[in-house]
C-alpha cells in the first residue's frame, strides 16, 4: 500500500534511523568471541600466527618392512630418533598402534552403536554391528592387532619398559628427554592386514585370487606433543582420525618380485626393481605433458596369473620421504602404473603425477586419474602454497570413498565390468580423487589436529576441493560447497545436531558436519559476506602462516579476520559454535512517497485515491438509479457542499506552498526536488532461523528490469529478531525477493518474497516397480544397446 509522508526537515531520515533503534533485550550475537578463545601467548599471537616461543616435535623413520603377501601379513621393524623442541622435560614418550582399533575387545569396536528394528536394515548395516576383524575374519577373533615383539633402546640395545593401553603405548625413558634434546629406539612388530576398510587394509579378487594391499597406519608412530594439549594421546576410537608430526623418513619395502608398489616419497632404486623397458616409459613420462603407462594393462593382467604365495622370489623397493608427518604404501602385482612429471606452477619445479590400478578401474583410471592429480595440485597451490614434495600419486582402491597421506591416496571410483559407468560413478571419481589428493595441503602440510577438530582438515579440503571441481568442469556436479545443499542438514532437528566445533569423534553426521557445512560456511564468507578478494588474500595467509606447522581453530579464525580487517566474530559464533538455521522472513513492505505539499499534485492524488475508494460494487450498482435520489429530483435539498470540489487547488492553497518553499533553505529545497516522485519502501524482516545473515534482496520493478540491494549481517546488531530497512528507488517495484542467488541456505525460501509466490510441491507418477532388483542400464549401456544391429539386441536378452 501506498503512504505519504511530508517531509519536513530531516522527519524522513529520523524516521529511519528510529526503524533501526535498539531494542531493550539483550543481543550479544556480535559481541567478540573473547573468553571462547584461548588466551593469545609467546605460542600463539592474538593475530593467528606462530609465536616466538612455537615449537612442534619431530621424529625420523628407518623402516624394513616385509609385505607376506602368502598370509596377508605385515613384518616390521623401525629406528625412530624423537627430537624433543619442547621447553619441557619428557620421562617418557607416546605412541599410536591404530591396528589396535581392530584387537578383541577394542574400544573402538565395543562402543559402536546401533540397533535392529522392525524396518530392517541393509546387509552393510547388519556387517556394522560386528568390527571389521570380525567381518574379516570369522574364526580368529583375536588374530588382528598389533603383535609388538621387542622395544629397545637404539644404542645399548637394552630392553625399554612399555605399556599398551589400546591403541596407544608409552614408553618410558632411561632418562626424561631434556629440552631440545634427542632419544633413538627400536620397535619390532607384525600384525594381520584387514579387509580394505576405507582407510586401509586389502582388496581381494576373486576371480584371479589376487590382492591389491593399501598399507597406512601400519606403524607405530609418536603422538604429538603441543603447547595447547601436551600429549595428545586420546584413544582411536575409528572416527577421529590422526595427529601427527613431521620428520623423515627411509623405508625399505620388501614384496613379492611380481609386485608394484607405489609409496610417500620418492623410489630410490628404479633401476633394481624395474626392467629396462619400464625405467625407458619411466624417463619418457619425466618430459612428458601427458601420463606415460609404465606398467601396462597386458603386463598387469600377465602377472596376475600368479597368486599370494607363489615361490617367484622377493624385491625390495627403497622409497626415501623429507619432512612427512605419515608414510602409506600400495602394492599389488595387478597393478597398471602411469604418470608425467610436469611444470605444475609454471615456475621450473616440475612434480611428478601418478596413479596405480588394476584393470578393473579401467577406462575410467587410465583416461582420467593422474590428469586430475596434476589438476588438483595446481588448483591448490594457486590458492595456499605451492607443493612442495616431488611426487602425488592416486591409487585404485575399491569402488567407493577415498583416503589419504603424503603424497599418496587411495580412491575408489569404478565402472562396471563391461567398461561403461554412470556420469554420477565418473563425477563421484574425479572428486574423491581431488577431495583425498587435495588433503595433502590439510593436513599434510597444514597439520591441524584431526582427531580433536575433524573439520579443520575435512571442511576446509571440501572446500577447495568445490572450488577445484569448478575449475575441473564449469557443469561439475559438486555435492558439497554451495549453500543450498547444507538446507535439509540445517532444518534438521536439533537432537541430531552437533556444532561445527565439536570433538570428532562426538560428531553426530560426521558428513553434514565436518565436510559440507564448515565448506559451505567458507564459501558464504568468499561470495557473500567478505568477498573474493578479501577471502583469498586471508585464506591464503593461513595457509602460508602454517605450513608445515600446527594450527588450532582460533589460529585459523583470527589469521582470516587479521588478514581481511573484517570482523567475523558473528560468523564463527552462528556458523561454528551454534546448529541455529537461517531462516529469513520478508513479513511486509510498506511503500511510501514524499509529499512535497505542492497542491496541484498532492490534491490530485487524493481525488484519485477517493475515486478508487469509492468504487465499491455497491457504488457501482447505485449508479444505475443515481438519478432517482432526493436530492438528484429536488434542487431545494441542495447546498454550498453539493457543487463543493474540495479537491480544487485555491489561492490559499498555492499561497501557503510559495510560504512553506520560502522557508526552506537551499539544501531542504534541493533534498525536497530530488525526492520528488521517488518511491520509499520499507521493509519488515524478521530472523526466524536464529542464524544472522547478510540480507541480500532483489527487485523486480514495473518497467521489467531489476536490481540487487545488499546489507551486511550487522543489520541485526541492534536487534537479532526482527529490523526494518528503508530502501529508496526511482522506479516502482512489483515484486521482492530475498536471498535471490541461494547464497545464505536459508531453510525456508516460501516467505523470501513480497506479494508471496506461491512454490508448487511437484509429484511423479510412476508403475509399481519391485523393491529389490535390476535398477536398469547406465545412460553408457543403452548408448550401446541402441547401436547394435536388432538381431544382436534381440541375442542379448535373457
């Protein structure tokens, strides 16, 4: 509705500046996060940098290591060299024995939840009510584990006392370790290889009776030791994942002859364990711009007619890994092997991309990985820092999901045995392979602690990982980064809630929460509320600031508003802190015009609102017997009133306004003319959802074109429940619409518009189909199928 207000001085702008007044409750939503944080120190800077007085522990690696491909076993043995930088004495050291996730009775197996109701469950869900030992192997419950067979000093030789508490062990010292002080010792150890289970373990293939072996967390490695938690020893509990350290490693791996093994680090002795031919396709793929295959298909499928225990002798694969927190191998003798070593920045360092995988993850891995391994680290580089380590390598490993450690991943993604896929199997692919490669930048550079804040390394790899896609494929279906695809988690009840800063392994949607909802929140900051350029100037500043180091979350928090001068305390306080939902609500819009008290055109106005007033169906239906009233008949029934227009401009009238524009100085009288036929609307918002947000609202004005206005989240900070906002235009609008372009994940766009649009709930009608059974070919499949001849269509039916 239409409203005028005479303007009188400044009256128009007071009335604003009173739509805005605070109210008398309490709205802290934009107060600084202060006692939340951690007190900045001589560690830590209230900047979000590294302090004078940081340190980080280091340990090196000299590993012989014995792949029993025969009993799917793994032998080992390590010298380890533990530097303490700490300011602190240590009596003793700690270790993890992830493989103790997987022992009888492990923690991590006897709190698993879950429960059998009348729906059913799926086969999957019925297999996760057993630990993975069981599932792998029914009769030796106790058979996986480590088996730790000696631990002992590295010079004396003497034994050192040790006590294993679960996935964990301490050793205690001959002496404390003193400040800047080193301690070598030796651990031998075997254990069991589990079934692949998404981070590790074996694949096995029936119909050649081979294995492909994924091997990570598969030694005893130290804990960390930090200004922030001292030890963190806290128990592998299976979701968590790992906090680690950074030293160097020299590992001796020792298969089967047959076997080709791919590891962190580079090979130093190519020329031992490959024939001529291949070291020939190794030194081509070291110029080329496009992925050499070093160990072919033909050569694969040759060497897979052996099988685990065949007596063809063993190799020993030297790899060598400088300033690593992990090492991970892959080995398998049906393994296909490409790569190119390329100028990835454009600045003379040239890296080296590779893949690993059996013919079964062909053609998709042939045509797609190793190209997507260069892409990744290119994408990641532009945006944090360049990588620093001479090889990335993406291994095949089953069909779904992926995992990672320096400088080697493993990545599922596989078509069907006849060769076609979906588009959903190649996307699902090329992601998990930038998603698991990407984690090298976090947290293998970026070490952040995973297995206290999962989010750190999983949300903010997700999302380079949606800008990396984007770079990929302008059409890449990203699954996670865009606002809109966090709205159902959001609405969620918020029983099943957790905040972002929550301990991983107390997460409840470990995916909703750790992977697309930090991603989501960082992409908000980047288009909406900080900008582009401000973001990635502050996000690649963190990651300059802590490479190579260990951040905590206020590091990360401060170094982004340090870096941008923007105040994100809201942010992280509704994003990270809270489960509140955005949910915006565009209640009304009150248009109003100025009066400028100008008679002739404010006496106009109002005869045309009376005449729109009184056209009422009642009026209407009258008119035809206007001419039968009292008055209408009798002349003497009339007066001064019946013939009166009090809509007619008078001498008075255009006296008084030459009075009232006289008083007016210049600037009134220049504020007066421009405001002149401009429409002023205020807006009526409330935050429904809790979750403060920037208001974005579009336009659609009469003439067809629109426009886009933009307000900062602070619009709420003087009342986080409901605002108005005056919006002056030119131009009159027909429709309003909030959050237009999806940017802030708003729960409920029904009320995002003024006049409301109604949004239509569209249904399908379909045959009852069978619940289980076929689901039908691939799009690749029927491609197929059209192009055979019909007799041939006909041969393949059943």
């Amino acid at each position: 509705m239409r409203k005028t207000v005479l303007m009188a001085g400044m009256a128009l702008w007071s009335a604003v500046l009173l739509a805005q007044a605070p109210t008398q409750n309490a709205n802290t939503r934009f107060e600084q996060l202060g006692p939340m944080l951690p007190t900045p120190n001589t560690f830590r800077t209230a900047a979000g940098a590294p302090g004078k007085d940081y340190f980080q522990n280091r340990a090196d690696y000299d590993i012989k290591v014995e792949l029993d491909d025969a009993n799917q076993k793994i032998i080992g043995s390590e010298t380890v060299t533990y530097h303490n930088n700490s300011t602190d004495e240590l009596p003793f050291i700690w270790l993890q024995l992830d493989q103790n996730l997987f022992a009888k009775g492990s923690i991590g197996s006897v709190t698993r939840t879950g429960g059998v109701n009348e729906n059913g469950m799926s086969f999957g869900q019925l297999q996760n009510l057993t630990s993975v030992r069981e599932r792998s192997n029914q009769q030796a419950t106790d058979k996986y584990g480590y088996k730790i067979t000696a631990v002992k000093d590295a010079k004396s030789g003497n034994p050192l006392k040790y006590t294993i508490n679960q996935t964990m062990m301490r050793i205690d010292l001959p002496a404390p370790l003193k400040p800047g002080g080193s301690y070598s010792f030796n651990v031998d150890w075997n254990y069991f290889i589990t079934e692949y289970y998404g981070r590790s373990g074996m694949e096995y293939f029936a119909k050649d009776g081979n294995y492909n072996y994924f091997i990570a967390h598969w030694f005893p490695r130290l804990c960390a030791y930090s200004d922030v938690t001292g030890w963190q020893n806290k128990q592998f509990l299976g979701q968590g994942e790992f906090t680690l350290i950074f030293g160097n490693y020299k590992v001796a791996i020792t298969a089967p002859s047959d076997h080709v093994i791919g590891a962190t680090g580079e090979c130093q002795n190519y020329k031992q364990v490959l024939s001529a031919t291949q070291q020939k396709r190794l030194a081509q793929a070291a110029t080329s711009k496009n992925p050499v295959v070093i160990v072919t298909q033909a050569e694969a499928e040759a060497a897979e007619k052996a099988k685990p225990g065949d007596t063809k002798g063993k190799k020993t694969w030297i790899f060598n890994a400088q300033n690593v927190r992990d090492f991970a191998f892959a080995s398998s003798r049906k393994f296909i092997w490409d790569a190119m070593q390329t100028d990835v920045y454009g600045d003379g360092h040239k890296i080296w991309s590779m893949s690993f995988y059996s013919k079964e993850g062909n053609p998709l891995w042939g045509q797609y990985s190793t190209r997507v391994v260069e892409h990744t680290l290119k994408s990641y580089g532009n945006r944090t820092i360049k990588y620093p380590y001479p090889v990335a390598i993406s291994c095949h490993a089953t069909a779904g999901g992926g995992m990672e450690y320096p400088m080697i991943s493993f990545n599922g993604g596989r078509p069907e045995p006849d060769g076609t896929y979906s588009e959903q199997t190649k996307a699902g692919m090329i992601g998990v392979i930038i998603h698991e490669v990407g984690h090298n930048f976090f947290p293998m550079i970026v070490n952040s602690d995973e297995r206290q804040w999962t989010w750190m390394d999983e949300g903010l790899n997700t999302f380079c990982q949606y800008l990396a896609e984007k770079e990929w494929d302008y059409n890449f279906p990203a699954r996670r980064g865009e606002p809109r695809d966090i709205v159902d988690y959001m609405k969620s009840d918020k029983s099943v809630l957790s905040p972002i800063m929550t301990s991983s392994d107390n997460v409840i949607s470990l995916g909703p929460n750790a992977y697309a909802k930090p991603a989501t929140a960082l992409n908000i900051l980047r288009e909406t509320v900080m900008g582009r350029e401000l973001f990635d100037y502050a996000f690649k500043e963190y990651a300059r600031r802590w490479a190579f180091k260990s951040p905590e979350p206020a590091d990360f928090f401060r170094t982004l508003e340090d870096a941008s001068g923007v105040d994100l305390d809201w942010f992280w306080k509704g994003w990270f802190y809270g489960v509140e939902p955005v949910d915006q609500d565009l209640v009304e819009v009150d248009w109003f015009q100025v009066d400028s008290g100008d008679p002739v055109a404010t006496k106009a106005a109002a005869k045309a609102e009376a005449m729109r007033r009184a056209g009422t169906i009642s009026k209407q239906r009258d008119a035809a017997t206007k001419d039968e009233t009292v008055v209408a008949k009798d002349s003497t029934m009339r007066d001064f009133y019946n013939s009166y227009d009090p809509y007619a401009v008078t001498d008075t009238d255009k006296k008084k306004y030459q009075d009232y524009l006289a008083s007016l100085s210049e600037t009134e009288r220049a504020t007066l003319e421009k405001s002149a036929g401009t429409n002023f609307y205020t807006l009526s918002l409330k935050n429904k959802g809790g979750l403060p947000m920037p208001v974005i609202i579009r336009m659609e004005f009469e003439d067809g074109t629109d426009s886009v206005a933009r307000f900062p989240a602070e619009i709420w900070r003087f009342n986080d429940v409901a605002v108005k906002k005056v919006i002056a235009t030119p131009k009159k609008v027909k429709q309003w619409t909030l959050d237009p372009y999806q940017e802030i994940a708003d729960i409920d766009t029904e009320n995002n518009s003024f006049p409301r649009v109604a949004e239509p709930t569209r249904f399908q009608l379909f045959k009852q189909q069978q619940r289980f059974g076929p689901q039908g070919p691939n799009p690749m499949q029927q491609q197929r199928r059209a192009n055979q001849p019909p007799a041939a269509q006909g041969s393949s039916k059943n």
